[in-house]
C-alpha cells in the first residue's frame, strides 16, 4: 500500500519532522540530485523561461522550490502541492482536474510538454532502477536456493527400461511381446507461475529501460555516467532473458495477466521464503508504474515547475476563449489559427517560430535573440503583432518581470502599429482588473484564478476585440 504525504512548495522541512519521519533518505538525496544531474534534458529555450528554483536537499532538510508532482520514494510517496497563500487546495485541485480532461484530448501535445517542460521522464528512470537493484537480487539469492517445478510421471513404454518399472502392465505388455518394459519416468517441469512471473518481470523491466533510454535520446553504449549502475541492471535482465533456461519461458510469460488477482494469487499461494518477496515486489512496481500511466497520472505525479501549470491553465482558458479546436493542438509549442471578432488570427504559446520576422529591435542587435513571450497574438491579415500576453504564477509581480515583458512589447509590437496592447495573468484575490496606461501603451493585470474566470471573460474579449482595432 503507497503512503502518501502532503508538503508544500517553498518551504523546508527538517528530515525529522512529521511529513519526513521515517523517510529513506538516502533514496529522497538522489530523486533531488538526478533532478540536478538532468537539467540538461530540458532544451535551453524552455529551461530558461522556468522561473522556479530547482527542489534543494541537504544532509538534514529537503524544500521542493516551486515544484509540484509526486517524488515516489520507497513505500511513501511525498505529494508536492502549491502553498495555501498562492492557491487554496481546492483551486489547484480545480486547475489540474481542468487540464488532466483536457490533455486527454491532446495526447501528443501533453507528451512534448511533460519532455520540455518537467522531469517525468527521471522518475520514470528512477523506478526502474529501484526495483531492478531489488530484482537482480532476489534473483540470485532466490535461484540459488530453489527453482520452482512442477514433477510429473510419465508412462513409457519400450525396449529399455529408464525408470522404476511397472511390473504390474509389463505382465499383460509380455503377453504379446517378451521383450517389451513398461516404465513410470520422473519429469521436472520448470513452466510454474513462479518461473513465468519472474520472466516477464524481468523482460517488463528491460522493456521498459529500453523505452526510457529512447525517450532520453541516449545511445545503450553511451548513457550517461549517472547512469552507468542503471545499464548494468538493463545487461543483466537481458542476459537473463536470453539465457537457454529462461528464454524457453519467454513467449509463455507474456501470455498470462499478471495483473489479474486471481493469477496474482495462485501464485502467492505456490510461493515460499524469497519467491514471496519476489511476488510482492511485482505487485509494488506494478503499483508504483501506475503513476506514470495514462495521461491523467502521469501529468498529475510528474515533478513539474508550477508556473508551467499555471501557464498551461492559462493557455486553456484562451483556447477556450478564442473558441480554438483542440483537434488543432497537436504539439507543444503550439501555433494556430482561428477567427475572432471576424479577423483571422494566430496564437503563439511558448515558441518563436514564425515570430523572428516582427522583432523589430532584437534580432537586429548582434549576439541579441528575441525573448519568447508565453502567448503572442497575431492579426494574419494585416501581418503584425496585436496582443502580447504573459502568464505569471505569483500574487506580487516583480520588477524583472515587468521590465521583460515591456521588452517584448516594445520588440514585437511597437515597430508596425501606433499602439500596444498587454495583458499579464497573476494570481490575486481581488477580482479586478488593473490597467495601467501611458499614451498608446497599455498594460491589463488580470487576476485569473478559476473562481474569476467566468466572470473575466467577457471583459478579455472586450480588451483583445480593442487591441485589434
């Protein structure tokens, strides 16, 4: 049975106290050091747009930073949720529940999200590593001992005789022949549940490591050196698989559910000393694998920065807004069209292809990239920039962010019209609306949390409707 704890971002807990007591920490120091160690796989482009600073362990506390998910750490698995001051339990709850029935819409685009944007794919590593360690070594210590096997008699009849014979038939058998035995032969059948159950748990393994590596863009031959225990493991399973003893009882294996109760416990029942151990740790990975399946799970428990969530939520809201067809969103970074306010547009989230023609400032600068605002609107007919929007996880904007955001005004909009528009999303408790205008410019801080929504909506239609004139 998985425990589940609940602590909350940005705050530090002591490895003693009672959301911790009794937590491996050792496994909790390496969860937070692969998050380190694999930065590296997230693109730089969207490395650099997560404001959140990664989750922090030393030898006597652990603090998430601004990441939520679930770190799954032995039999406890610690559910990371926003603190209470940003987002109440009930709205964070609203917001995934929001986009996980959403994103089952849009498989692929949540599958380049999750790549980009969070660190699934180090904890899907991280469960296959803890239970390989665990199965290579009740493998041994388990087949050193006993082999399960089924025994059997078989009757023989021949020339020779090759087992305890049976003088009882061999009487009526000399009747017709004088020469002819009759024989019962001992044979030892290694097809049991047990055997099946610890070849399909290996090559399930393996098979699943192989994924992982793929997913990764890493060659077998040239994982990286974080992961070099990580590969003797995959080497073992598949010299397992592959050995004459075992691969017999391959094909066999894949043809039982081992999922199904009633299986799972004919073969509890058959299992003794390690092999229980074994069973039970089939069942515990089996478990664990299904935070990690199905679209709904794996956005929900991967560790993931909270402003990306908020952002997401907010890209949904637009879709929803703009009255976007999400059979249109197959791939993040997203870019479509739409008609609005009966204009053609096209809506950019998190990407800057096709953006690079309107910096107007930036791309002209040497050594200078233009930023990559979180959503950009453009009229296609007029062929200009109308609307920057940016969505920020926080109650009190900071300097930084409006000096960035004013930089991207000023880049894409500014060179080709007479005015322009913003909009920054925030978190807030007052449901108003702030603006903030000097000459041409103007800036909208809209506090958008779910209960605010409905009645946001037809003010931000009101604001992009003007943008566009």
């Amino acid at each position: 049975m998985v425990e589940y704890r609940e602590l909350y971002t940005w705050n530090d807990y002591h490895r003693n106290c009672e959301e911790l007591k009794g937590m491996n920490w050792n496994e909790l120091s390496r969860c937070v050091r692969f998050i380190h160690e694999f930065e590296k796989i997230i693109p730089i482009e969207y490395r650099e747009k997560i404001e959140e600073e990664l989750p922090t362990v030393t030898d006597n506390t652990f603090n998430p930073g601004g990441w939520v998910g679930t770190y799954p750490v032995g039999d406890i698995c610690l559910r990371v949720v926003p603190k209470p001051e940003l987002l109440s339990k009930e709205q964070f709850k609203e917001i995934m529940n929001e986009l996980i029935g959403w994103l089952e819409y849009v498989g692929p685009f949540l599958e380049n999200f999750l790549k980009f944007c969070s660190y699934e794919p180090i904890f899907n590593l991280l469960l296959c590593e803890a239970y390989s360690r665990y199965l290579v070594e009740y493998t041994e210590i388990a087949l050193s001992h006993f082999i399960p096997r089924e025994i059997s008699f078989r009757e023989y009849i021949s020339y020779e005789l090759r087992g305890k014979p049976l003088w009882n038939k061999i009487v009526f058998l000399r009747a017709r022949d004088p020469n002819i035995l009759t024989y019962n032969k001992i044979e030892f059948i290694l097809e049991t549940l047990l055997n099946l159950l610890l070849v399909r748990f290996h090559a399930d393994l393996l098979k699943e490591m192989k994924r992982l590596v793929e997913t990764l863009a890493y060659r077998e031959e040239s994982v990286p050196e974080a992961l070099q225990g990580w590969r003797n493991y995959m080497l073992y399973h598949e010299d397992f698989i592959s050995s004459p003893l075992w691969s017999a009882l391959l094909g066999k294996s894949m043809e039982i559910d081992f999922e199904s109760f009633e299986i799972l416990e004919r073969t509890r029942r058959m299992a003794k000393d390690m092999w229980s151990e074994v069973v039970d740790l089939w069942e515990s990975y089996r478990a664990k694998k299904a935070l990690f399946s199905g679209f709904g799970n794996r956005f929900d428990n991967a560790i993931k920065p909270l402003s990306k969530v908020y952002e997401l939520w907010c890209f949904k809201k637009l879709c929803d807004l703009f009255g976007i067809d999400r059979r249109s969103i197959r791939e993040f970074p997203f870019k479509g069209e739409f008609k609005f306010a009966d204009k053609m547009l096209r809506l950019y989230y998190n990407t800057k292809e096709g953006l690079s023609k309107y910096s107007g400032i930036m791309r002209k600068i040497p050594g200078v990239s233009p930023g990559i605002p979180d959503f950009v609107l453009e009229d296609t007919e007029e062929k200009k920039i109308v609307c920057i929007m940016d969505a920020k996880c926080k109650s009190e904007l900071k300097t930084e962010d409006i000096n960035r955001f004013l930089a991207y005004m000023l880049d894409y909009i500014y060179p080709c019209n007479d005015k322009m528009t913003g909009l920054i999303f925030y978190i807030s408790r007052e449901e108003k609306i702030m603006s903030v205008e000097v000459k041409n410019v103007r800036i909208y801080l809209i506090p958008l949390i779910p209960p605010f929504y409905p009645q946001m909506i037809s003010e931000i239609k009101f604001i992009i409707e003007k943008s566009l004139s």
